[in-house]
C-alpha cells in the first residue's frame, strides 16, 4: 500500500513558546499537592504561559518566520493554520501570519479546527496538495494555547506553543507515507463553548476516549495495508500530558497481545516528551513538537520509520507512518528549539494567577497592550473590534497586520 509516487513530507519544522513558563513546583506550592503527581504522575514539570501580547497568530509567525527565512516565500501557495484557540470566529489566522510574514498575495489562507487533531488534518491536506503539484509548497502551522479553569483537574496539563512545518517533495526530514487509519466518533470528553475562553473537560472520559480511538486507528491502519508495530523506531503520541503517550503505547501493546514491557515503552515514547513535558499541552502542536524532540534527541534514525497517532477530543485519530529521511540531521533546529524552552521567564504563582485571569475590553475602543513579550511578534493594540499586530524592529522586512 505505500505509494510508489513523489516522496512528500516535512521538509523543515521549527516551534516556539510563549514568553513566561510556570513550573509545577509553584503549582504544587499553592495546591498542597505532592510534586509526584506532576512530575511523575501526569509527566509535567513545567507549563508555558502566554503574555499578555502573546497569541496564537504570534506564537504561529514566530515559529514560521524561520522557515520562511531558511526557504524563501515564493513557492509558498498555501497556509494552513490548524489551531482550537482561534482569535476571530470569521477572519482566519493564517491571513494575519501571511502579512506578518510577509508571503506572497498568490497563495490561499485556511484556518482549521478539530481540537487537537487538526494540524494532523492541515498536513494530509498539504502533503496531498503538494502531490497534485509538486512545484508548490505548503505551509502548515499548529498553533495553540491551552487554558482550563483555575483550581481544575486541568489545570496542571495547560500549556501553549506553536509548530510550523513546510510540506514540500523530497523532504530532508520526514517522508509521510500511505495509509491512514482514520477513527470518528461523536464523544464530549474536552468542549469549548464559543463563549468560554477555558475548556470544558471530562478528565476520565477524555482518557478512555483517547485510548478507545488510538486503537481504533490502529486497526484501521493495519486493515489498510500498514506496518506492523515492531516495524516502528519510535512512537509519537498526541501528547496533552507526556504520560498520557506512555499509556497510550501500553495500551496498544496490550490490545495487539504484545509485552507491555516498560523499558521498551520508554524506548519508544521517552523521546519525543523532552519538550512537551515543560511546554504543557500544546493542542494540535503538541504531537509535532513529539516529533521535533525525537529528532533532536534521539540517536540516528536515517531510513527507520516513525509513527504518529493524532488525537482531537470530540473526537477525531488519525494513525499515520512517516520514514525518517537521509541527512536529516542536517536540517533540525535542536539549538533553537533548546534556546524557545530556556528563554522563558519563571512565573511565581500570583503572576501566573494574574495573567489567566486577565480579559481584554469588548468595547471597541482603543486599547493599547502593554508589551511584556521579547518574542519577534507581537499583540500591539485592540483598536475598533480589531487585533493590530506587529513585528518588532530586527524583523523589517516583515508588516504590521490587522489594520
Ligand atoms: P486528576 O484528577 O488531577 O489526577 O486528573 P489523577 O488523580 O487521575 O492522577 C493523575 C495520575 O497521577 C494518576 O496516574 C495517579 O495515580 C498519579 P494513573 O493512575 O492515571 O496512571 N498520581 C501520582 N503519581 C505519583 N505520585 C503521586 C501521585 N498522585 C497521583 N503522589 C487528568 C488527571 C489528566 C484527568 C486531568 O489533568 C485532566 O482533566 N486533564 C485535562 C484532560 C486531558 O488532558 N485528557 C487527556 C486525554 S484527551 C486529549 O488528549 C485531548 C486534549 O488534548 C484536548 C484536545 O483534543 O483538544 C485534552
């Protein structure tokens, strides 16, 4: 069943996080909690928290701006935006990156939404654009904050980030593959009401939902002509707390009658948690920035095929295979992911505290935003119903956008 066509896949991937990290030991501290169920328990160390300046349209620019300076605008036809923490219910976020970023008036501008699955989406959409012609080049940006009630179960799994991946032919890290194995089914296990800004969750369904669809995607993916499971180097999981992917994998061990050996899931999944374990959930991110840190981290995996199960409550899987393409090292950006994950500023609790409980006016008025963020994008003004955004000055070749 793999196709003999084009190899197609990700060519470049880059992230960036928020400009303030709360660790869970501040967490911790407030709730009386033992660090254990964070560190251990959950698999969470340390969460990402936006600035006031900080959106899901700067966090998008700011992991994209790179990919766009390493490869170029031109051929850049489409922009898919995947994201559950949108800013505007008609207007995409992809328009705002492409004026920030300065890509060409030819191309389309899509947002995509279906929880944390839809980056998943935006990639398969752009790796079969890009077989339909293989001159163009997609751009495909998951970008997410995620935000639960204060004092909730959830709390501790919050997190925000962006992943930015151009999808193009020959790619020089990661070769995606046919099939899928695709899974839908209508559960309310994690919602957000238009008129919410944090999600509503059902902890324990959401868990026996998302172990319910990996599986169910896995028997598609197999019914569908896929590798066997011991074909795979790595796993990555979608990710809203690491442990949840080691379950994840056991879970599947169990269901295909193999040994659930711990040191073979830890082989398999350790590596793609490094990032998401002091990010937090990132959404429809979280699974490739999985990636991003199994390429950073693990040892060679030229030729060797990894595999990706996406999870969006709601909820959509989708089990897909990718091969590890020559020479990747090459291309990855360990440095700079490191130096997106160190900058951060630590939060003490009542900051962290102050910065979710901040609303914006719903006036129209003019409503400048006080800068607090150093990243090279940022929320600049509320101005007439309208989000002004701006790049900072080392960056002057891109544009202001939103006015
Ligand atoms: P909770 O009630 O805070 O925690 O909810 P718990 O009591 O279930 O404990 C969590 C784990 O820590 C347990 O391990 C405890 O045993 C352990 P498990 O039994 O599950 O293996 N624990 C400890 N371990 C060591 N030392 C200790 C200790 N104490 C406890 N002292 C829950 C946890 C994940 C439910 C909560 O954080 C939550 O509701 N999170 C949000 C929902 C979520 O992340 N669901 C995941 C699946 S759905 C999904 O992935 C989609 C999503 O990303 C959204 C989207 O698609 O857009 C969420």
């Amino acid at each position: 069943m793999r196709s003999s066509r084009t190899t197609v896949g990700i060519h470049d991937l880059s992230f960036a996080t928020t400009e303030f990290v709360l660790p869970h030991t501040a967490l911790a501290g407030h709730h009386g909690t033992e660090i254990a169920k964070y560190h251990v328990g959950i698999g969470q160390r340390a969460m990402s928290v936006p600035a006031l300046d900080e959106d899901i349209v700067t966090l998008a620019a700011a992991a994209a701006a790179p990919v766009v300076a390493r490869h170029g605008a031109e051929r850049i036809r489409t922009v898919l935006l995947a994201t559950e923490s949108s800013v505007d219910q008609a207007k995409s976020a992809a328009v705002y990156v492409h004026a920030l970023l300065g890509l060409p008036a030819a191309a389309r501008a899509v947002e995509l939404k279906q929880a944390c699955y839809g980056a998943t989406a935006a990639l398969q959409l752009a790796v079969a654009l890009v077989h339909r012609d293989p001159a163009q080049r997609v751009l495909v940006i998951a970008s997410d904050v995620s935000k639960y009630e204060l004092d909730s179960p959830g709390e501790a799994t919050q997190g925000a980030a962006a992943a930015a991946m151009l999808i193009g032919p020959d790619p020089a890290l990661v070769r995606v593959e046919e099939p899928s194995g695709l899974h839908t089914a209508d559960v309310m296990d994690f919602w957000r009401p238009n008129y919410r800004d944090a999600a509503l969750v059902d902890g324990p369904t959401s868990v026996t939902a998302y172990l319910r669809a990996v599986e169910a995607a896995w028997t598609d993916y197999r019914e569908h002509g896929g590798r066997k499971l011991d074909e795979f180097a790595a796993l990555c999981y979608h990710q809203p707390f690491t442990r949840m992917a080691f379950k994840a994998h056991r879970h599947l061990l169990n269901v295909l009658g193999h040994d659930p050996d711990p040191d073979g899931i830890a082989r398999a999944v350790g590596p793609t948690t490094a990032y998401n374990s002091v990010v937090g959930n990132s959404y429809t991110a979280s699974l490739y920035l999985g990636l991003a840190s199994l390429l950073d981290q693990a040892d060679d995996l030229t030729g060797r095929p990894v595999g990706f199960l996406s999870y969006g409550s709601g909820s959509v899987a989708e089990f897909f295979a990718g091969t590890v393409a020559p020479g990747y090292r090459d291309h990855l950006r360990t440095a700079a992911h490191r130096e997106a994950v160190a900058r951060r500023q630590p939060l003490d609790y009542a900051g962290y505290r102050a910065l979710h409980e901040q609303t914006f006016p719903v006036d129209g008025g003019d409503h400048p935003v006080p800068p607090q963020t150093t990243g090279p994008f940022r929320l600049a003004a509320l101005r007439g119903h309208k989000r002004i955004y701006e790049a900072r000055s080392e960056q002057r070749s891109v544009r202001t956008a939103g006015q």
